[in-house]
C-alpha cells in the first residue's frame, strides 16, 4: 500500500565530496555508524563520506516520508568498492551475463544489503541513494511493482543537502534521463506491465529506458501534475491488488492510456520542471560518531563469501567461506555467512550449528546478531523473529486417503519460513474459501481483501499443499472451508485471462501454505 508521497524539490549545491579511486588489492575496511556497517576496499575517509551522506539521506527522507521512518529490525550491511573492476565479480547476474549496474540492494532474512562502486566518486552517491531508497520505500509500500519501485528510487537518488542542515532538495530533473527519452521511450502500457523477470528490466540496451521512463512517469505524477499525484495511490492499490494495468490505469485516471502516454511525453519534450525549495524546522544532523578498523584477511574473504551468498553464486560463496573456516574456525562472520550457506542449500541442521557458533563467538556484533535472527526462524521456540527467504525442513504425514499435506516447522513470534518463489511465480497472503473439484480439475477459492483469487490444477497431485500449523494435519479435501483457512497462494500467472470461465481463472495453481493463526489477516 501507497501511504503518503510528498511533493518537494529544489536546486541546492552540495560541496564536491572528492572521493578517489585506490586499488583493487587494498585491505578491506569495516566501519560503523548508528544505523549502517560499511565495507570495502575503500578507503576509512570515502567510507565516512558514505556513511555520513546515508545517514543524511535516512534521516531527511524520514523527515519527508513519515511511513519510511522505521528504525532498522536488522543490520543494513553497504557494500562500498573502490574500482568497478573489485566490483564486478560481485554484480547481479541475468541469465548468466552480468548486469552492469552501478549498486543493488537485496533484502535478506537477517539482514539488508547494498553494494556499490565509488569509482566516478560524486556521481556514486545517486547510486548509494537510489539503493538505500528501496529499503525506506519497502517500509511504506508493499510489494511495489519495479516502474514504482525504480521510479521513486530514481526520484529520491536525486536527494541534496544544503550547508546549513536545514534545507533539502529531492527530485530534480535527471538531465541524461531526459535527452535519452527524447529519443527512445516504451508505451505507457508496456512500462506499467513490467515484472522482475522482464527483459525491459534486466537487459542493458533497454534497462536504461526502463529506468528514465519509471523516473519520467514518478517526475511527472509528484511535480509535474499536482491533481496527478493523488490519482497515483488509487493506480498503485489496484495493480497491486491484481487488476490488468490498462484497467487499473483508465480507473485511477479517468483517461485512456494513450491520452496519459501523450501527457507524459509532453512534460519530457518541456524545457522546465518545477522545483520547490523544502526547509526542515530543524537542522538534519545525524549521528556522526563512527568506528573504523581494518579487517584482517579471514574477515575480508568471509565477508567478500557472504557477499556471494546473497547473489546466489553459492559454489564461488562455498569454496572461499570453507577456506576461511579451515585457517580461522572461531571467526563469527563465516561462521554467520556459512549457517546462510547451507540455508540456500537446505543443509539446515548444519545451518543451525554455525548460527549456534556464531551467536557464542559474536554476542553484541552484526554476525551474532543475524545469526539469532535465523536461529528465531529455524528453532522452533526460539522467539528472536526476522524475515523468510527459505524453506525449513519438512516432514510427511500419513495418507489419510486424500491430498496429504507436508508439515514444516512453524516459529513462536516469526512468520513461517515459507517455500522459496521461482521464476514466473506470483504469490499473495488470503483466506482460502473454497476447494472446488470439477471434472476437469480442481480450483482454489481464496479471498485477499476486497479481491478474490481463483487458480486452477489438473490434479491435487500438481499443487504443493503445506501446513505450518499443528492443528491443521492429515488430507486436503474438496469444498468450502468453514472457517476459512489463513494461506498464501502461489500461482502463475497466465498471459491471457480464461474469460470462459465465470469467473474467470488468474493463473495455474503451484502451492498453498496454511498459516498460523496469528499471521491470518492478509498484509495491506
């Protein structure tokens, strides 16, 4: 959900930061600040300059977007290389290629992640802003579609401070976002309709004007059309909520798409943008007392291996974090990264002895601290929380003569680790109504707030039904479910809608986990 978007800009100069490139073999440093731990092989003084630039930026776009002002449940770990050639082995790849972008941000179970190259040194701080940007964005809205995600991440990477801490500018025009639009742009319709597995969104010769038409469309929503701005929520809560985005955009706006397309493109062409200069009450001064130290090479190669992890590139992750383990056994941060390892390779009960290790070796630290919070979701009782990336292991109860259900380990005080999403998938938290068996299959009745779901399976035998409740066990049979049953539902999608059916089909149905009482109303 879309809570509020504040409209502000201004044209404010910030004193060149100079950061200097240094070499890719240079010691790796750890430094910490009140809400981030830097790492790289930056130097002490270019980490400060990032760490203070954060700082800044966390705590003005608080000031301007309440919703996003959520004190951090777990560590943001930043990533900061000097070169991009130290950056490059650990960017995101697409199909086997690596994409080349300037930082990514992904969120773990245990803790937040950004990595970046300083390399073109002022320009490196739109990056840094950008990255950061998805994570307070994440706090106000909920499963944003990437043209939001990007857009508004692209708007606030924009963000300045004046000299005198009191005033800010966030939003001015992206000059090379602009000319490139002039020249090449997508269709409205087929900007709204990308997903994180379409290649507009992952391919380099079109990435980038993905990225220019998501900022263009943000730009012009919050600055360049005031009355806009508030159409924008009602297009957000119904592409969210599942409606085909040519409905959804003809609902929100009252305007065909081809008409919103020629207003877009119009505001691109214009020659001016307003910017409105925004003063804070109060002066933004972040905390700035840091710690610095250099970490030794077991700590860079752990650290360089969980890095790795994150990515997915779990051989590359395995084979340094196994080396650091065999020199250096009592070093928490493998021993964290290595209980993360074998959590990706469902290796679990492994998975809870580095995370045991590593709590003991690191009591006060980020590695003890992340590895609590996986032990809160992988012991049951454990109580410490955190967020769920994969799944816990799983056991199979007898056939009592219809669908069985597998049984997973369910958490006190945490959501349950839930089956990992694959390419194509789409999932949402509801009330399962309905199974409704038909000669041709069955179908799954489930009610998400005001929309119902409805996917389809040939046979019970081609959906994944998994219980994390302890009172739920046995078979899944046909018909209404009275209470109906808290779920999430995995589906995936099909292009066209089966507008044969009455009421039509979403998708085909791949997983339906049943969730404990306590995580029952669907997330808004």
């Amino acid at each position: 959900m879309l809570y509020r978007l504040c409209s502000l800009a201004a044209a404010l100069a910030l004193a060149p930061i100079g950061l200097t490139a240094r070499s890719a073999a240079s010691p790796w440093t750890c430094l910490t600040s009140a809400n981030f731990t830097l790492v790289g092989d930056a130097s002490e003084r270019e980490l400060r300059q990032v760490a203070l630039q954060l700082e800044q930026f966390r705590e003005t776009v608080g000031r301007l977007l309440p919703a996003a002002r959520v004190p951090p449940e777990i560590p943001t770990l930043v990533f900061v290389f000097s070169r991009d050639k130290s950056y490059r082995p650990y960017k995101p790849l697409y199909q086997g290629k690596t994409v080349d972008v300037g930082g990514y941000f992904v969120r773990a179970a245990d803790a937040d992640f950004i990595a970046l190259s300083i390399e073109r040194g002022e320009q490196a701080f739109p990056v840094i802003f950008h990255e950061y940007a998805h994570l307070m964005l994440s706090h106000a809205i909920r499963l944003p579609p990437p043209w939001l995600a990007e857009g508004l991440a692209e708007y606030y990477s924009t963000f300045r401070l004046g000299a005198n801490g009191r005033q800010a500018q966030i939003g001015k025009p992206i000059e090379h976002h602009v000319y490139l639009l002039r020249e090449h742009s997508f269709p409205l319709l087929e900007l709204l309709a990308v997903d994180q597995q379409s290649p507009l969104y992952n391919e380099s010769d079109k990435q980038s004007i993905f990225y220019a038409e998501s900022w263009a469309w943000m730009h012009f929503l919050l600055m360049g059309n005031p009355p806009r701005t508030r159409q924008l929520m009602a297009l957000v809560n119904g592409v969210t909520a599942g409606i085909p985005v040519e409905q959804a955009l003809r609902s929100a706006f009252g305007a065909e798409p081809s008409a919103l397309q020629a207003e877009l493109f119009q505001y691109v062409r214009g020659a001016v943008y307003r910017s409105v200069l925004f003063t804070f009450d109060a002066k933004v001064s972040p905390d700035q007392q840091m710690k610095a130290r250099s970490l030794t090479q077991g700590e860079t190669e752990a650290v360089q291996g969980d890095l790795l992890v994150q990515m997915g590139r779990l051989e590359e992750a395995e084979a340094r974090l196994d080396a650091v383990r065999q020199r250096e056994p009592e070093l928490a941060g493998a021993n964290t990264a290595l209980g993360v390892l074998r959590v990706r390779q469902k290796r679990l009960e492994e998975a809870v002895e580095f995370f045991h290790r590593a709590s003991a070796l690191d009591p006060a630290g980020v590695a003890g601290r992340r590895a609590r919070t996986w032990l809160g979701i992988l012991e049951p009782g454990g109580g410490f929380g955190g967020r769920s990336t994969s799944p816990p292991a799983r056991g199979t109860l007898p056939d009592a003569g219809g669908r069985k259900l597998d049984v997973k380990t369910e958490t006190a005080g945490a959501e349950p680790l839930l089956r990992p999403m694959n390419e194509g998938e789409k999932r949402e938290r509801g009330d399962l109504t309905e199974i409704e068996c038909r000669p041709d299959g069955i179908v799954l009745h489930v009610r998400s707030g005001e929309r119902a779901i409805r996917v389809t399976a040939k046979r019970f035998e081609d959906v994944d039904f998994i219980t994390y409740r302890d009172d739920l066990k046995g078979s899944v049979p046909c018909g209404p479910r009275t209470p109906p049953d808290p779920v999430y539902v995995t589906w995936r999608p099909i292009s066209v809608p089966d507008t044969q059916r009455s009421p039509p089909i979403d998708g085909q149905a791949v997983a339906v986990e049943f969730l404990p009482k306590r995580v029952a109303r669907p997330a808004t």
